[in-house]
C-alpha cells in the first residue's frame, strides 16, 4: 500500500478464527454466478415439490391460502424463458451502475476524482476517517440507491490513498450505505414507501388510521449515531487489523496517494468543483419553486403532489442520470484545465475503461437476477414469511420479547426476499393488525421491521448489489470471494442487530417519541 498501515494491536481468540473459517469456507462455494445458476436449479425443484402441497396461510396480497407456482410446470418454464431477457435488462442494479459508471469512468479517467480525494484527505485528520465515511454512506440513502455505485468504491479508494487497507474502506461503506439502511439524517424515499405499506396494514382493524411519513423519524435519526459508532469501533478494532496479512494483489497502479497537488492539478480541481456547485444551485433553484417539474406530479396520487421526497418525484427517479452528469461534466472540465484531456476520444476513451471493468458483475447480475425472478414467482419466500408471522402470533410473548422477534423474523427473512417493501408488504399485512389488537401502535412495529431489515442486509447475498460489492473487492484483492465479504460484514451485522434492538428497546421503556405523530400504544379493539 501507499503508507504503513496503522499499527494497531491485531486482536486474538475466537472472534478472529471464527471470521477466517467464515471467509475460508465462503470462498469453497462456487463462484458467484455458478452459485446463483444453482439456487435457482434448487428452486425450481422445490417449487416442484411444494406446488401440490395444500398450505393454510392465507396470501395477504391476495386474501386466499398461499399456493406454491411450480416452476417447471409447462407454462411457468415457457413464461420464464420467455421473460429472460427481459428479467435481465429490467434487473434494477443493472442500469443504474452502469450509467453511473459511465460517468464516474470519465471522472476518474480525467483524475479529477483522484485530485478531489487527495485534496480531501490532506484536511481529514485520519483518525476521523472511518465515521466520516460511514456518515456519508448514511446520507447516500436520500439519493436511493446512489451509496451502493458510488460511496462504496470511493471508500476503498479514500482509504488505500490514506495509508489504509481497502477492503476496510469497503467495509466501513458498506455498513453505512446497506446497514445502516434505515438509520437517517435526512428523510428518503423509504421513509413514504414504508408507511404507506403501514397504513394500509393498519387499516384492515381501524379504516381511519393515518401514518405520518416521518413517524420512525426521530428513532431512525438517533440511530444514525449508534450505527456509526458501532462501525467506527468495528472499523478499526477488529475489521482492519485482520485484514493486516490480507495481500492488495488488485491493479492499484492509478490509485490516489497522498502526494500534494501539482499547479496544473490544483486549477483544474477548481474549476470543476466550480462546475459542480453551479450544477448542484442550478438544480436546487429549478426545484424549489412550488410548480417545478422535479415534484410529483399530482396525476399520480392526490396526496404526495408536489413532494420531492417521495419516490414518484422526477427528481427521485433522475438521481442516477444526475450522478451520471454531475460526474461527467466536472471530470471532462477538470480534464481540459488539466491537461490530461486533450480531444474527445479521451473522454470516450474513460467511459470505455469503466464499462471494460463491469464484465465480471454483468454476468454476474445475469444469473442473479434470473435467480432473483424464480424465487419470486415461486412464492416459497412468501411462505417462510408468514409461517413465521404466524409462529410469533402463536407464541403471545410479552411485548419486549414480541419486538425481540419481529426483529429477528424481520432480518431472517430479509436473507430470503431482497427487496424492503417487498418484506413489508409481506410481514406487515399479518404483524401490524395483530400488534394492534394487542395494544400495540403501528410507528412500533415498523420501527422494529426497520431495524431487522437494516442489520442483515449486508450478509445476504440475495441483495441484489451484493454481486457488486464482491467485485469491488476483487478489485483490490484478486482471491477476494462471497465469503471475503460475509467474514468482513458478519460482525457489523451481528453487532447492529443487538445493539440496534437494544437501543429500540430503550426508546419503548422510556417512552422517548419515535417520530411525528407516532405513538407506542393503540387502544385494543374489543
């Protein structure tokens, strides 16, 4: 690496064997894409098997018993080869990181990327580097699903250009743009989705029940803080120092080091930060006003009309498009004062060398999004949901002990079904009408989904940029595999669902308001 890596005491016992027998037996499975190919073999088989198999769970999307589709049925396997192509390109990772890096190819083609993190790390005292980061991947969820495309590779540049070991970087990101998912600063988008799914889950007991938006607001605030000091500690006390003996075997020859900013460097940044703040005030000033073509258009729906926020909105949709922009016009600026532009074959040129660099995650996004739509349309993550609703429903536990486990049935099924509203839609339909029964408000209940949700997406594979985290790690460390990433991820996801859950629970007992218009109680209906 480019400096000596801190010499901080490597810890020792179990937690360290324990990660390396993770990491050796991960990197045994087959290859990422073999191992999706197969997942999604095994699931067809046991559609097979399960479709004549009559379950008493009702289905609360559709109000009838659950049925498993057989997927080798004649028609499922004609409609599935049929759809393939079609199940690829509408793969939602898929485009976004391709035109996002299109535009962060140019940029760090150019060298204004490189430029602008070395000017960075020469005002970032180094030991706030890991909060920081994790604190930036916390604000990338306003921008959807930005954090994943962009956050997550910058941290591993960032921290090799300070001396750092890079899948460290990478870890760090991710824990605070995928697991800290529902921790916030800012409301996002998921914030209305979310609710919106309680308030019609809440509505099959009372009609006139009303979530606001923001009802976890304050919690998922406070928590912002709570994740962050759970990664830094994690960061740098356990993750870093085993990665000490992890070789950077990567391409890391164009990389940023600390190096001061030559003349010719120091202009061009100027003017392409210059550049980027026009375009940042440009597209403030063309929202702001009231009748902006950013806002949702009332057509949609009635009530989220002229919201910014809200998933609907132009501007929400716009995110990677702008990432794209904001990107290539900086960095094509920052090349031509440079001098490392010199006519536009070049600027082509860097977006061919990202896409050149993505051959290994198409594939992979290939087989993951086929395997992804099978299991799906095969209902067995549906199932495995509400038998485990169900079980809790069974159980009556005392009410601590009953958010225990919405907790953990929450991240439990979030290793099955990838998607947030998805689960919701699913978990939410059976547990917040019965909590209601039990007294208990639907702010809570979400409150604990959020927190399931959030602390073990970064171990699930079935997530979908997951394939993308594991090239980047590839990137740095050529043997790095599914395992490299679950041992890195594995303790940030077992430390946030305890403390996370506990820090709920603190909420609860003492009575601290969960967000707007939110309570912990709702009267029992008789």
């Amino acid at each position: 690496m480019s400096a000596a890596t801190p010499q901080i005491p490597a810890p020792r016992g179990w937690i360290t064997r324990f990660l390396d027998l993770v990491e050796r037996l991960g990197n045994k499975l087959p290859d990422p894409a073999v191992l999706f190919l197969l997942l999604m073999l095994a699931v067809w088989l046991v559609s097979a098997l399960l479709s004549s198999v009559v379950f008493t769970e009702i289905d609360p999307r559709s109000g009838d018993p659950i049925q498993i589709k057989n997927l080798l049925a004649g028609t499922s396997f004609t409609t599935f080869m049929a759809d393939m192509v079609r199940t690829f390109v509408n793969f939602a990772p898929l485009g976004v990181v391709l035109v996002a890096m299109l535009g962060l190819g140019v940029a760090e083609h150019t060298g204004f990327i490189n430029a602008g993190l070395r000017s960075i790390l020469s005002v970032t005292p180094k030991m706030l580097l890991t909060p920081v980061l994790i604190a930036v991947g916390i604000l990338s969820h306003v921008a959807v699903d930005a954090g994943y495309v962009l956050v997550i590779p910058l941290g591993a540049v960032i921290f090799y250009a300070a001396g750092r070991h890079p899948l460290a970087g990478i870890a760090a990101a991710f824990a605070g743009v995928s697991g800290g998912f529902s921790a916030t600063f800012i409301p996002s988008s998921l914030d209305p989705l979310l609710a919106g799914l309680t308030q019609e889950a809440a509505r099959i007991i009372d009609p006139a029940v009303t979530i606001n938006p923001l009802n976890n607001y304050f919690f998922t605030t406070a928590s912002s803080a709570l994740v962050i000091a759970v990664g830094w500690y994690l960061t740098d006390r356990v993750i870093e120092p085993r990665l000490r003996n992890t070789q950077v075997d990567g391409d890391v020859s164009q990389l940023p080091t600390l190096e001061a900013l030559q003349a010719h460097e120091r202009k061009g940044l100027l003017w392409a930060v210059l550049a980027m703040l026009v375009g940042i005030l440009l597209l403030v000033a063309s929202a702001l006003p009231a009748a902006s073509a950013w806002r949702a258009p009332a057509d949609l729906a009635p009530d989220i009309a002229g919201e910014l926020l809200v998933s609907q909105a132009p501007l929400m949709q716009s995110i990677v498009a702008l990432i794209f922009v904001f990107f290539l016009v900086p960095g094509v600026i920052y090349g031509v004062v440079a001098g490392t532009v010199k006519n536009r074959r070049d600027v082509i040129t860097g977006m061919s060398k990202a896409m050149s660099g993505m051959g290994y995650y198409i594939v992979m996004a290939f087989f993951a999004a086929q395997f992804i739509y099978a299991f799906a349309q095969s209902n067995l993550g549906a199932l495995l949901a509400i038998k485990g609703a169900n079980a809790l429903q069974v159980m009556g536990l005392p009410m601590g002990v009953t958010l225990v486990g919405i907790v953990l049935l929450s991240g439990t099924v979030n290793l099955l079904v990838g998607s947030a509203s998805a689960k919701w839609a699913l978990i939410g339909a059976i547990m917040v009408p019965m909590l209601m029964q039990l007294g208990v408000s639907p702010d809570l209940t979400q409150a604990a989904y959020r927190v399931g949700d959030s602390s073990t997406n970064i171990i699930t594979p079935l997530l979908p940029y997951f394939p993308l985290i594991v090239v980047f790690c590839q990137r740095y460390v050529k043997s790095a595999g599914i395992g490299t990433l679950l041992a890195l991820m594995l303790p940030y996801s077992i430390a946030l669902l305890v403390l996370w859950t506990a820090f709920l629970l603190g909420f609860w007992a003492l009575g601290i308001p969960l967000g707007f218009d939110a309570s912990y109680t709702y009267p029992a209906t008789p």
